[in-house]
C-alpha cells in the first residue's frame, strides 16, 4: 500500500490547528519516519513541544540541529527547547555562539531566570546531580557517561563549579575530561581553569581564549594536506584519516600548538595505517611525537583507533 505523504501532512498539520496534538504527533510521526527533512522534523517536534513531551521533541529536532541555527525563528524553537527540558549548557552555548549577537543578552537573561526557576522546583535533584558529577571518578565507565550527561542539565555555575573538580581527577574517563573542556570553553566564562592534560600533567588556562580545534590553523593545515596527498587517491583512506584527524584535535584541545609540524603529524598518522614509514617524509621532533603517541593511546582507550 503506497503511503500519500502529503495527505498525511495535511492531516497532521489540521490535528495541530485543532490542538488535537496526540493525533497530530502519530501522522508527523509518520510523516518524519518516510520523509526525513528538516521541514518535516520541524513539524514533528513542535507537535511533540505543544503536548509536554519537551524531552522527546529536543532528542529529535537534535537530528538537525545545524539547520535550527540557522534562521533566527528557527534557533528561537531550539533554544526555548533547550530551556524547557532544562539543558542549561546547551541554551548558554547556543546564546554565546549564535550569529544572532543583538538578542545575546536577553537570551542569557532567560537562562538565568530558568536556572532560578529550576532551583525553586527541584533543588534536590540539582544537588544530588552536583555532588555525583563532582566525584564521577568514583563511578564505573558506564555511569561515568550517564552522569556526564546528566549534568547538562545542571545551572551553568553547578556545572563549572563541579567541572574544576573533574578535570584534576586522574581517574575521570579522558574523553569526559576533553568533553568538558569543550563545553566550558564554549560557556565563554572567561575564567582561568585547571585541568589534567593528556600528558598527565596540570596546566591552567583560559579555555574561551584558546581557538577551537577544528578551527585553528594546525587543523587546517593538517586536513589540507590530507586531502591532497591521500584524497584523490584513496578516498576511503582519506575519510577514515579525517575522521581520525578530528578526533585527534579534539583531544589535543587545548593545546595544539604542541603539533609543529601538522604534514609530519599527517605523515605519521598514514605511516600507522599502511604499517610503512613514508619515503622522505617529515620527522616528527621529539616533543610532537610524544605527545602524538599521548593522543593515540587515549583514542586507543576510547576504542576510536
């Protein structure tokens, strides 16, 4: 039986109208599943928000998130979205990054004014979340993650407060640690920070000041010449080693200016891959090769290598 999409949307579309939102949830939903678009997933996550399954509407319209930021009714949804399931860091993200600068402020006052909602509604469970991600190393791996996750939904102060503890503890899972430098570097708090680096040493810094990984001139460098030299040639090889690179920056945030030379660096990651060192290829120095092999053994842990 052929499924008329289009009558399926109308009908949806005139259950929304009606506020009949449970109906209209079942034809956007169906809908969604055979014609996956940024359209359609817009209109299934508004039916699932206008009948309260706030959480349910953001894990959907995560799908396509970059195409919400985009236009500014559309990054207004998201980030009520955000707000509404109580995702505080993603909101204060999303306010600081968003090319929509002029509302910057409003947006961090409403974040402010939800985070003071939040306490007055369920101050205990922010606490109990505080405290298990404040000692997450005490945990195992698996709810080490969960807690990670949990603690997005914590007011930005909790979540930096117990974030300063995280980052010095040598038994918190390292890809933990380099998720949570990204996300306070993104808070854009402007505050010095303490962290145990891959090499398994403290060093402190002001992480908003620092470029992101896959915006500074190593990464640039670095997938350029990938891309020419392994590209053409083997364009399944090169999407694994882009990959691989991405992955590699990330946990070297934030210090990538330890990778001198990147054409080395890549050098060296395609050397691992064919089990051959390359004819006249750059040599690593000393230093970017030990902190090379710090990087592979973390992806290693992580299973990504």
């Amino acid at each position: 039986m052929t499924i008329d999409i289009n009558q399926l949307k109308e009908e949806g579309l005139e259950a929304f109208a009606n506020q009949n939102y449970q109906q209209a949830i079942s034809l956007l939903n169906e809908v969604y599943e055979n014609e996956r678009t940024f359209t359609n997933n817009q209109l299934f996550a508004k039916a699932l928000k206008e009948n309260g399954q706030i959480d349910s509407a953001l894990t959907i319209a995560q799908e396509y998130v970059g195409e919400y930021l985009g236009k500014k009714e559309d990054y207004q949804f998201y980030f009520d979205l955000c707000l509404a399931a109580g995702y505080f860091i993603m909101a204060r993200r999303m306010a600081m990054e968003s090319i929509f600068t002029e509302d910057r402020d409003e947006r961090l006052l409403q974040i402010h004014e939800a985070e003071e909602l939040a306490w007055e509604e369920r101050a205990a469970d922010i606490q109990k979340t505080h405290r298990q991600f404040k000692h997450l190393a005490g945990y195992d791996v698996l709810t080490q993650q969960q807690i990670y996750q949990d603690a997005q939904t914590l007011p930005v102060e909790e979540f930096v407060d117990a974030a300063n503890t995280v980052l010095l503890d040598p038994d918190c899972m390292p890809i933990i640690r380099v998720s949570i430098l990204t996300d306070i570097q993104c808070l854009e708090l402007h505050r010095k920070v303490k962290y145990l680096y891959i090499d398994g040493k403290e060093y402190t810094t002001i992480l908003c000041e620092q470029p992101k990984p896959l915006r500074d001139d190593v990464y640039f460098e670095a997938r350029d010449y990938l891309s020419e030299t392994v590209g053409q040639e083997d364009p399944v090889a090169n999407q694994m080693l882009q990959e691989q690179l991405r992955l590699e920056m990330n946990v070297l945030f934030p210090q990538l200016e330890r990778v001198t030379d990147p054409i080395a660096w890549i050098q060296a990651d395609i050397a691992m891959i064919n089990g051959q060192r390359i004819l006249n290829a750059h040599r690593e120095s000393v230093e970017q090769a030990a902190i090379h092999d710090f990087t592979h053994r973390l992806l290693s842990e992580m299973g990504a290598l």
